[in-house]
C-alpha cells in the first residue's frame, strides 16, 4: 500500500487530485470530525487495490480509519463551492483547488453508501482538513455504491 | 441549563463573538439568526447528530472491502475511476 499525499492542480476549477509522494504527509483536523472530534491528525492513504476508494487514516486515537470516494465520481453536477466561512477554516483562497472526499459506510449487508451530505474537504496547500456539513444543499446522507 | 425570556429581535450572547437572536416567533416556531466567528460550526441539532451516527458506523468493519471494490466497480460500469 503507497502512502499518498494530496497535490493541488492548477485548475481551480476542478477540485484537486491525490497522487502518489514519498513520505506519508498529514493532514491537521483542527476539530477532529462529528463523533471522533479527538483524531486530529490524518494520513489520505490510496493504492491500486483500494481504487475507486481511498481511505482517510486518523493517527490520533482511537485510530479511525474510513473509506472515501471522490464525490466526482458518483455525481458528475455535485457542487465543489464552499460558502466563505468553511473556506476561511481552511485557509483557503476563492480559486484554491481543494480535495474532496465523501466518507464511505460499508453496510452489514455488504453494500455500501457515501455520505454526499458532508464532504471531507482538505486544503493541500496549507494541510488542513474539516468535513462539511452542507446545509445550504439536499445532497444524501447515503448516496448507494452498490446495486442491491 | 440556563433559561431566558427573549422578545422578538432580542439576542443572547455566549462567550467571544457568538450571539443568539430571536427573529419571529409562532405557533410554527421559532426563528432564530445565529452570529459565530468561522471556527465555530453552527448545526441543526438532528442534521449534526445524523452526520456523527454516519461517521461512527462507517468507521466500522473493513473486512469485506475487497469485495465491495469490486461491486462498487461495476456499479460505476465503464466511467473511468480512480482517476
């Protein structure tokens, strides 16, 4: 498994894309994430075998691991504006190319859903990261993955 | 737990910079305007506790992930992924 790090683009219209760095390079959570507010250290981990996935590794205890999916990927329309207060808690410009992941919940069945609703949203440049909460969009809490 | 009787376009204050105000009030509701400084995130109590209950059973068992990339694959069919 490579340990990856997220990379700006230069369009700063598209959100960013995760590529492969040497060192693992981690990403501040100022306030952890809704029910695990103490991780506040992560690592965006991706390999051939996990792709389409990724998984968000939290260093912090009680080591929370969650796979992600580029929103990109499940709706081609999803909406990558942040409103100026999310942007001002990432330290990031209007044009700043973000990267985005939705969090993936594998359900006991065995299928799975991403949670479009609230988006992991990490600002490469200065390597800090929140998830989202977008009210101001309908976006699914469980957006299906799978066929069931 | 504090309790205060607001009027209409009366406001509470919390600690540095955060203010409550009560804008209208009904039979429907209660409409308030919320003023917080940017580091701190303002929720509907359910929207936040619907997020964390996500947060905490998607943080749960891996084991299967092999086999769910591959299901996740072919629901995505021949959209390029991963890229």
């Amino acid at each position: 498994m490579t340990t990856v790090a997220p990379v700006n683009t230069p369009d700063s219209r598209k959100p960013a894309s995760l590529s492969a760095a040497p060192d693992a390079q981690v990403v501040e959570f100022p306030a952890g994430i809704p029910a695990f507010e103490m991780c506040r250290r992560f690592v965006v981990i991706a390999s051939p075998e996990l792709s389409p996935l990724s998984c968000l590794q939290s260093l912090d205890p009680p080591e929370a691991s969650f796979l992600t999916v580029d929103p990109r990927l499940l709706d081609p329309q999803y909406d990558f504006t942040l409103r100026e207060f999310e942007r001002a808690r990432l330290g990031a410009a209007v044009d700043e190319a973000l990267v985005w992941l939705a969090i993936v919940t594998v359900a006991p069945e065995g299928g799975a859903t991403a949670n479009l609703r609230a988006p992991v949203v990490i600002n490469a440049r200065r390597m800090v990261g929140c998830q989202f909460i977008r009210d101001d969009h309908e976006y699914p809490v469980r957006f299906p993955l799978t066929r069931d | 737990m504090l309790v205060v009787t607001r009027k209409r376009d009366e406001a509470i204050v919390i600690g540095d910079g955060i203010e409550v105000r009560v804008l209208r009030h009904g039979h429907d509701g209660v409409r308030l305007g919320i003023t917080a400084p940017p580091h701190v995130a303002v929720h509907r109590q359910e929207v936040y506790e619907t997020i964390r209950a996500a947060n905490a059973s998607a943080a749960a068992d891996r084991t299967r992930v092999p086999d769910l990339i591959a299901r996740i694959k072919e629901n995505l069919g021949s959209k390029e992924v991963g890229k």
